[in-house]
C-alpha cells in the first residue's frame, strides 16, 4: 500500500510521520484491496484540516476533519474513513452471504425436481 502524506502552512515532523503511521496501520490492519492513500494536513488561519483520500479496488473514498487542533483533526478524519471502510466491508460480505444463499436454495430445489423424477 502506498501512503503519501502532504502538508500546507505546516511542516511533517517525525513525531507528526509517527503518529499517523501508527493509526493508518491499525486503521488498515484487516482491510484488504486498499491500494493506495492520500493524507492532507493543512492550517489554515486557527483551523486544522485533515483529509484522506483512499483508492481501494477501483473506488476512491474520501474524509475531512476540522478543528482546533491537529491531532484530534487527524483523529476524527481516520475515524472516519475507518467507519466508512468497514460500513463497505460489511455490505460486501452480506452481498456474498445473500449470493451463496440464493444458490443453495436452487441447488436444493434442482436437487428435489431431480429426486422427483
């Protein structure tokens, strides 16, 4: 997975880099597909903006944050990307629980025309 991180008004401090590292990958730990993500830190007068952007099997999803401060801004922004992957996941596996379902049951009924006959 490639991760770029940018920043306008601000410089990336090592203790910056570290912080989100540590909360991408216990963001990403589970999910799978995601090919690449995009952090923007920005200051602008006394806000603190946080984005990202995520491409993951061909979709892209984006979060912004914004407040008083900027970790709390890079928080709340990867909280929610974080929600938002997962509400995603869960509607993927729910589709293949409810495709291998149909399935069954017309196999099932396939199998009880054949033993009919």
């Amino acid at each position: 997975m490639e991760i770029k991180i940018t920043s306008k008004g601000l410089k990336i401090t090592d203790a910056i880099r570290n912080n989100l590292d540590n909360k991408i990958n216990k963001v990403f730990h589970g999910l799978n597909g995601i090919t690449s993500a995009h952090i923007s830190l920005n200051i602008e007068k006394k806000r603190h903006i946080a984005e990202v952007t995520v491409l993951s099997d061909g979709r892209v999803f984006h979060a912004t944050d914004v407040t008083d401060d900027l970790y709390i801004s890079m928080d709340g922004v990867l909280k929610k990307i974080e929600k938002h992957l997962k509400k995603i996941k869960g509607r993927r596996q729910q589709l293949k629980i409810k495709n291998g379902l149909a399935a069954k049951s017309m196999i099932d009924a396939q199998s009880d025309i054949l033993v009919q006959v």
